[in-house]
C-alpha cells in the first residue's frame, strides 16, 4: 500500500489505514439521527457507472465488515445492471471523524461469504435477511425503496485506492493505493 498525505502543504499528518479502517469496524449506524455527531441521515453513497460512462449516484446501506465494504442491490435496478456490466464504482461515506471515498471494483458474493454477510446484516444491523432458496441472493421482509424487489444480490467493494478528509483534530487529508 502506498500512503500519500494530500495535506502536507498545511503541515497536516498523514491519517494511517489502520486508523480508518478502526474507526469502521467501530461501526456506524445509518439510521437517521442514530449517532452524535451525525448529519442525522443517511451517509453512504454508491457511484457505478452508466453504459455510456456517466456516473449514476445513489445512497446504499452498506456495511464494513471483514475488510472491505459490502452494499446490497437488486439485480433489475440501475446499480446492478452498471454493476454486472462494468464493477468499476467508487463508496462514500461520513462520520463524524472524516469523509471516505474508496474506490475499487464490486465482486458479486456468493456461497460461504453471502452466507456470513447475511448473518451480519442480520444480527449486527436489524435487517432480517437470508439467503433465499437459490443459494446466491438474499431476501428479507423489506428493504431499502432502491434497491429494487427481492430477490437481492450482494457486492463486496475490492479497494484499490481510497482517500479521507478528517473532519476532527489533528485535520488533514490522506490517500492510500492499494
């Protein structure tokens, strides 16, 4: 991984990986109002890319879990058509520590991992979902308005690079490539 500090220029640190990635695996509720601090709605955002290379932009519940974030859309929607046609997309997310942009490429989860990533949504974030009868979707109840009708496929987000703006003290702006 190569670290750059985007902010040497105002004597700012450089943020380490192992910092985000700490503060990520602390958690952060999306629920509107859930946390001090928050802008009091939803904060992560997807961007996939349009067939003819624009950028398509929508909020997605996604989770950080085992390393690398993990976002949940219906094959029939915008997102999963750019999704299975192109992976290249790009998550963002606040907190109340910093903004993160990470870039990468969406790998279509299935078998043991679907498995695990369904047992987390479920026991970790409230929504009760579960693999369906398939073995390579999930479903649940309900879900997000975007994310199209059951059932639902699950991308994990494979980073190749990333950059944060921390919005506390010491400041500063960090990318790291993968």
């Amino acid at each position: 991984m190569k670290t750059y500090n985007l902010a040497e220029m105002h004597g700012a640190p450089t943020m380490s990986w192992e910092e985000v990635t700490t503060r990520l695996e602390a958690g952060f509720n999306q629920a509107p109002g859930s946390q001090d601090g928050e802008p009091g709605r939803y904060t992560t955002w997807v961007t996939t890319l349009n067939a003819d290379g624009g950028p398509h932009v929508n909020a997605v519940g996604a989770i950080w879990f085992d390393g690398s974030f993990y976002l949940v859309t219906g094959p029939g929607t915008r997102r999963g058509r750019n999704l299975a046609r192109d992976p290249r997309c790009a998550l963002s997310l606040s907190v109340r520590e910093f903004d993160l942009v990470v870039e990468g490429n969406a790998t279509r989860v299935l078998g043991e991992e679907l498995a695990r990533v369904a047992k987390r949504y479920h026991d970790h974030e409230g929504w009760p979902a579960e693999v369906d009868e398939s073995g390579e979707a999930l479903t649940a109840p309900f879900n997000a308005q975007t994310a199209g009708p059951a059932p639902w496929h699950v991308h994990r987000i494979d980073a190749t690079s990333a950059h944060a703006v921390q919005c506390v003290e010491p400041y500063g702006a960090t990318r790291w490539r993968f």
